[in-house]
C-alpha cells in the first residue's frame, strides 16, 4: 500500500494534473524501472502499485512490449533478454538520475551564448534541456524527439531538428537520412553519452546511434562526453571511440579514483562533477 502511494505523489510531483500525455510517460517509464528491477511482475500489481484500471495497465505494459522491451504472457510481464533494454529511452531515464543531473550541469560551463551545438538522444544529456534557456541565445541540432518537445518553445533558441526513420525505442530519428543532414552542418560542440566504457574507449549496443554520433562526432569542432560512473562497469557491442578522441569527459563524483588517475595519466581532460548539496 505504501508503494502505491509513493507512486501517486512522485507523478504528482513530476508534472502539472492537466497533463495527461505527459503523466502517462512518467507512468510507463516508472513501470519499466519496476519491471526491470523485479524481473517480472503481475498486470494486477501494476493497477494496484499505480491506482490505475486494468484496461489502463495492460495498455501501458503493450506499449512497452511493442517496443521490445518486455514480455507479456498470461497476464505476467518479464524483461526481454536483449541488450535493447539498456539502450531504450524507457530504461536509460530511470538510472542514476542524481547524477545525470550533476553532469549535465557541469556540461552548462562549456555552452557559451551564441554556440551551434548537437546534443544526441542521450538522458544524460537530456537534463541539460531545462537548463538551456539561461544561455540562449544558443542553436542546437538534435535528432531527440524528446528534447524536440522540450525545447520547441524556449525563446531565442534556434532549433534544428533532424529528421529521419524513427526509432520508438530511443524516441529518436536515426538513419542514412538523419546522418545525411548532420553532414551538411558544422557546430561548435557535441555534447554526446554511450553505453559503456571498456578499455579506455566508448561502446554502444546499437549500430544505428553508432552512425548517428559519429556523424555529429566529425561534425562538431569540439566533442564532449557526459558519462556516469556506471558506464566504466558495463559491455556494449560496438566501439565508438577512444576517449582520448573527446576534448572534454564529464564524470560523476562516484567514479573510482583509479579510473581518474589512469585516464588523466594518458592526458584525458577529466572533469569531475560535483553533485548539488542540500542546505
């Protein structure tokens, strides 16, 4: 009964009562994180923990299904065993919130007015979004639809989206389409994160988000890498670059003193994010 409660008060919380569209968002990335967390779970847990119908509740859980996510099979949902689970939208905002949050703003002391800028699908990088207006004016390209929505209506915000096939998983347009239009742009900074850190060098799951930051990559006179201390415990399919290629590697204050020192020894310009303290 208490989790149900505490679920009602953080979406009270998170958004305004008159967003419906936005509520729900909250709703099924908070289910996703339940359903991950625990493995599997009942549809009938779900209306209880979340107040909500079971009509709601198994539409909520066949969206997350339809994006791979989840299995649901005789009113049980489980997690899918693939590596997509990690690279969704739905997945990535549940994790390390806190620090993503000190990152993006230690990210803010290297956006300048004035500046073009990519910012890439990344959550980490998503929570530079509410930030932004105190810098404008700014030009930022991305190809996230969620920071599309979010940043459509700052003012003196030049806004380029990139189009593209869209990819539900990640809330993003991804393809030969989306890397074509990055290449006809030149920014000032990239402000990117992947999955994971393996030998000095960043990894992703998805070939697609590969082509899509390389291209804003080589497109970019400045690159810098938002990256929490989890992605140093993680493995991920395909290699992206070695962090020697970034200007800039923002981390977060949980990251091992031994990762530090290796990677500040090899003349990587390390940035250690500290996180807000409460008065």
């Amino acid at each position: 009964m208490n989790k149900k409660v505490d679920v009602r008060e953080l979406l009270s919380e998170e958004l305004p009562s008159d967003s419906r569209h936005a509520r729900q968002m909250v709703r099924r990335k908070l289910i996703a994180e339940m359903v991950i967390a625990e493995g599997s779970i009942r549809i009938e847990d779900i209306t209880e923990r979340f107040g909500i119908s079971l009509m709601t509740a198994h539409r909520d859980v066949d969206e997350l299904v339809s994006r791979g996510l989840f299995r649901k099979t005789r009113g049980i949902v489980s997690a899918a065993p693939t590596s997509l689970i990690e690279s969704s939208d739905a997945y990535r905002a549940t994790r390390q919130a806190s620090e993503k949050r000190a990152i993006a703003r230690a990210a803010m002391t290297f956006v300048e007015p004035g500046q073009a800028m990519f910012l890439d699908d990344a959550t980490t990088v998503h929570q530079m979004a509410t930030m932004l207006p105190a810098k404008v004016p700014l030009t930022v390209i991305t190809n996230s639809l969620v920071l599309i929505n979010d940043l459509k209506d700052v003012s003196d915000l030049n806004l380029i989206c990139l189009g593209g096939q869209f990819y539900n998983w990640c809330n993003a347009f991804m393809g030969h389409i989306t890397t074509a239009e990055i290449r006809r742009l030149r920014a000032d900074t990239v402000f990117m994160s992947l999955s994971a850190i393996v030998d000095d060098a960043v990894y992703h799951q998805s070939p697609e988000t590969i082509e899509v930051k390389r291209a804003m990559f080589e497109s970019a006179t400045r690159r810098i890498l938002l990256s929490d201390h989890t992605k140093f415990e993680r493995r991920a399919l395909h290699r992206f670059a070695a962090l020697e290629e970034f200007d800039v590697v923002i981390v977060d204050e949980d990251t091992p003193i031994s990762h530090l020192s290796r990677l500040r020894s090899k003349g990587i310009n390390v940035v250690v994010a500290e996180e807000a303290r409460a008065d």
